[in-house]
C-alpha cells in the first residue's frame, strides 16, 4: 500500500478492530432472535473489547510457539492496568512533555530490568531496545532482516517522500557516489561562511548582546550545505536574528518573523508532527483524518525548494543541448542528482532529505558543544590551547592539521556520544520473523538472561543510542559525564576498540551515514575559527523564554538532568528548547 494512503490502512484497521466483531456478534444475535435494547451499545463495545483481548492472547501464544521452535524466547511484554496497556500509552505521552529526554523509555527498562521490551499497546507489537547486540542486530549483522517499514513511511510521506531518509537501499544508491570522497573546496566553503559568522559574533560580543547560538549555528550549516548541495547560498544568515529577551519560541528554539523565520518554522513543525504520530503510533491518523498536519508546512518548504530544483533541471537542459558534460569531481550535488533523473519530486525528496541532514545534525553537535565549553571552562582551555599550537592565532586548519588535533577530535565525540544529533531510530522486521542474539548484560541478573529473543514479523522495533552512549555497564560509573579524556586514555579507549558499536552517532552498517566525514571536518573547521577569536562562554539562561527551562523536579532525578541547565529534546534530531542563549567572549590574547 502506498504510504500515502494512512487513512485507507486506518480504515481497513478500524473494519477488523470494530467491525468485524461486531458484526459477529449480530449475526449471533440475530440467529438466536435476541434483542438488546437499550444494551446494544454496551454489549458490542464489551465483545470488541473481549474479541481484541482474545485475539491479543492467540498472537501471544503463537508467538511463543514460534519462538520455542526457533530456539528463542518472546521479548519480554509490558504489563499494564489497563486493556490494550492504554494507560502505558498515556503515561508515555503524559511524560514526554516533561520528562528528560528518553528518561519515559528508561524507566521502563529499569522497571523490567531488561533491555528490550516490548510495549504491545493497542495489542500490537511495539519494541523498544536499549540493548547495543540488538541495534547491531538491526542496522549491521542482522540488516538484511529490516527495511524502513511501513509505519515510518507513512509518517513522514508528506515531508521527506522518495528522499533517502524514508525509503530503502534504491534511493540510497543515488547519493552515495557524490559523498564518497573529501574535497579540498569544502574546506574554502567552510571558510567563507565561518567568517560571516564569526562576524556576527564579533559584532554581538562588542555590544555586550548574547546570542542564541543555536539559531545562529542552524542558519551557518544550512547557507553551507545550500552552497556545497546546489551552489547557492540561501544566505539565511543574512536575516534578522532573534533578540535577546524579546523573541518567542518557535518548534524547537527561537523563531523570528520573516521570510526565513517562516521556512524554518515550517521545517521544525513537520519534524515535530512526525515524532507526535511515532508516539501515538498507528492510531495517529485518526487525529488527522479530515486534514494531514504537515500539508501546510510541506507546502512552505516546498516553495522553497522546487524553484531550484526547476533551476537545476532547466540549467540540465541547456548543458546538454552545448553538449556540455560535467565530471562528478566538478558538479554539486544538485547536478548530481539531475544528472541521475528528470523526476522533479524525486530530486525535491533527496534535497530536502539532505537539508535535513547537513543543517540539523550539524547545528545540534555544534550548540551541545558550545554548551558544553561554557560549563567546561578547562576543557575550552585546553582545547584552544591545542588549537593554538597547530593552527596558531589566524591561519585557516588544514586537512593535516584537523587529523592531527587528537583532544579536538575527543572533544566532538564526547559531545555526540552524549547527545548524538539522531538519539533514536526506527526499523520494522520484513514478512518473516527473526531471532534477535542474546541481550547484552546491562541487567545480567534480571529477565535477560543469554537466550535470544523472538522478533515477530512486520513489527517496529525502535532503537535508542543516546541511552547505549550513556549507559554505565558500557561506559562506567561516569558515562552520564562529559569526560573527552576517556577518548584518549588507553583503557577506556580500548573497551569502545573492543566494541565499537557502543557509540554509533552516524549509524552503522550498510546505512551508516554517508556524510559523517563532511560533519566531522565542518564541525572541526568551525571549531578552530571560533576559538581561535574566543576563549570564553557563557550562558544567558536568563534569556531563555518562558518554559524553556529545566524543570524543578529534574534537580531531584538521577543522570544528568539532575544538574542539566538545558533542557534537551527531540523531534527527529536533538535540540535545545528554546534555543542556546550564550554570550561569546573574544580571546584578548
């Protein structure tokens, strides 16, 4: 079915949740001529609720049939109060709302003391997995055993369609090639859009004023993806900037009134519905039935978009008929894709899929990190100190220069190893079921024990690598801090050696990120310019907006939001809410 058609599937669900037992029961009733009366409505509402439990304890005891046979056993199912585990499902979204990022999921992998569960709400098969063995099931040894699956397809068709994000190996294919090399000119775009950002900042800091650095960063990655992905800079930078204690949150930090506030306002909100559906999981459609909650913000994007994409194809035309034929060291990536097809909605999908990547991915590393260096004070000391020895006071980094920066090179994965850009994930199995290997021994001596567990057919199972980054049995005592030396110290550097697929902030596998070496050397170009001219942050929490705050209760948890003074979330990737306020402090030395 085409993922389109959510509200067809949710018919089709609704017939064979409401209607098909219902039906069952008049014809039971019409054959005994019995009347009902005032108890019609009751009686059919109890046998659909007793038909969904029954049919709900046949797919277990199937399940655990299959399992035995296999050698395995079921992943351990939630137990809730309620029928179909709703008040689970309540509790979840409840939480979300104003819990720590994640921490909803945790609780309930301390509460089983297991690894991967499963939530059954609604009687459906949910999984949830903390486990590093079970990701590495899913996105490497086992790969083969997983697509994207339906469920996300449907969620996110509006916004990121045929991109490479919502579709399978096919699409994958098409940008690999263009992103399988590093280019010395990337290193010259980075440059030119450092220095204007650099610019502003300086210009702020002169005049005592913060700066939401998040917006900043975002509007840095996306003016240097557009140039490096379509050879234009959208020149979002060039917009007015949020002001400090007079502008509003947007979806995700600050949101400024113009033509660019207006497109990242429209970004943000079709993230942001998406993860909504993921948590309300299949029934999400009845809360759209009459009207999909990301049309108009696709249809913002969109006129974003599509006048460069029609561009690009027009621009195709003209090459061709000259006779005109571009080697794949010389095109972007714009041109690599027209090269690839004429389908315009293909070429808007993988954009938009790539704009996604380059600007969110980058500016959540680069903002946690400024976080970061104002609360680390000694580690911004060293870091810079470093920075100074190789690269001096103002000459631009090299690629020798960004290799050889060891504690730079801590620094970054520290800060994605805590908050990794994509802190959660989603699969589904295809029309077989498989057996997931033996739990790893995060709670050796509750339910997990070594026996493999049962994956059922056709069924999400959503992975979580910001809490296999922090969990302790993989990281020690300490894996809640953030600690860049533990990527220098043998030891510890020798425990992630032994298992490197404890700390997968770009995936792993056959979808690892295609992108991670162009974010690595942005992230350390950007890194040197910026402290280079400054030695010091700040935060300006009082310029957070209202609600944008930790909560007082956090203080009271344990894991870092007990002395968090952010407050983490997610929507698709990792931001802040309400933006990084922070005043930036030039080096006077």
């Amino acid at each position: 079915m085409n993922p389109a058609n959510y509200r067809v599937r949710l018919v089709l669900d609704l017939f064979r949740i409401f209607v098909i037992p219902a039906s069952v029961l008049s014809c039971f009733l019409s054959l005994l001529r019995y009347r009902l009366g005032l108890l019609f409505i009751p009686a059919h509402l109890g046998f659909i609720l007793i038909w969904a439990t029954i049919e709900g304890a046949y797919v277990e005891s199937k399940q655990d049939r299959q399992a035995r046979a296999l050698g395995a056993k079921t992943i351990p199912r939630v137990v809730g109060k309620w029928p179909g585990n709703t008040d689970i499902l309540l509790r979840m979204v409840g939480a979300f709302k104003n819990s720590y990022v994640l921490d909803v999921y945790l609780e309930l992998f301390e509460e089983y003391q297991c690894t991967t569960l499963n939530l059954r709400i609604l009687w459906r098969d949910n999984i949830i997995s903390m486990d590093q063995e079970h990701a590495k099931y899913v996105t490497s040894t086992g790969f083969s055993q997983f697509w994207r699956g339906i469920s996300q397809k449907e969620r996110m068709e509006l916004f990121l369609g045929e991109g490479i994000f919502n579709r399978d190996d096919e699409h994958r294919n098409m940008t690999r090639p263009f992103f399988a090399r590093e280019r010395f000119s990337d290193f010259e775009l980075f440059e030119r859009h450092c220095a204007q950002t650099l610019s502003i900042l300086s210009s702020l800091e002169a005049s005592g004023t913060a700066c939401d650095a998040q917006d900043l960063y975002g509007r840095f990655s996306l003016d240097a993806a557009s140039e490096f992905l379509m050879g234009k800079n959208l020149d979002t930078m060039s917009a007015s900037l949020p002001i400090p204690g007079k502008t509003v949150m947007g979806p995700k930090g600050s949101a400024t009134e113009d033509h660019w506030g207006s497109f990242a306002r429209a970004f943000e909100m079709a993230q942001l519905n998406i993860t909504h559906r993921g948590r309300l999981g299949a029934v999400w459609p009845l809360f759209e039935l009459f009207k999909d909650k990301n049309e108009e913000h696709c249809k913002v994007i969109q006129a974003w978009v599509d006048p460069l994409v029609h561009s690009a194809l027009e621009a195709k035309k003209t090459m061709n008929g000259a006779g005109v034929i571009n080697n794949i060291t010389d095109k972007n990536f714009m041109q690599h894709l027209t090269d690839s097809t004429d389908d315009p909605i293909l070429i808007r999908d993988q954009l938009t899929s790539m704009l996604l990547a380059s600007r969110d991915t980058t500016a959540c590393v680069l903002t946690f990190l400024t976080y970061f260096l104002a609360i680390h004070p000694d580690v911004t000391r060293k870091l810079r100190d470093e920075v100074l020895e190789h690269c001096g006071p103002t000459s631009p980094p090299t690629f020798d220069h960004v290799r050889r920066m060891k504690y730079m090179r801590a620094v970054i994965n520290e800060t994605l190893r805590l908050f990794p850009p994509v802190p959660l994930n989603i699969r589904e199995t295809r029309t077989a079921p498989c057996v997931l290997p033996p739990s790893d021994r995060t709670f050796s001596k509750g339910f997990c024990d070594r026996q493999p567990l049962y994956m059922p057919a056709k069924t999400t199972i959503l992975y979580l690598p910001l809490l296999i980054q922090r969990n302790p049995a993989h990281w020690g005592d300490d894996a809640d801090e953030f600690k860049p030396d533990r990527w220098i110290n043998p030891e510890s550097v020798a425990r992630y050696v032994a298992n490197p697929t404890i700390f997968t902030p770009f995936s792993a596998g056959p979808r690892i990120c295609i992108g991670q070496n162009y974010a690595y050397n942005e992230m350390s170009y950007f890194l040197v310019r910026l402290l280079q001219q400054f030695d010091r942050f700040t935060l300006a929490s009082e310029f957070q907006p209202e609600g944008s705050l930790p909560p007082l209760e956090w203080k009271h948890r344990k894991g870092r939001q007990a002395y968090e003074q952010i407050w983490p979330s997610a929507a698709l990737t990792l931001y802040v809410k309400g933006g990084l306020w922070v005043r930036f402090h030039k080096a006077r030395s």
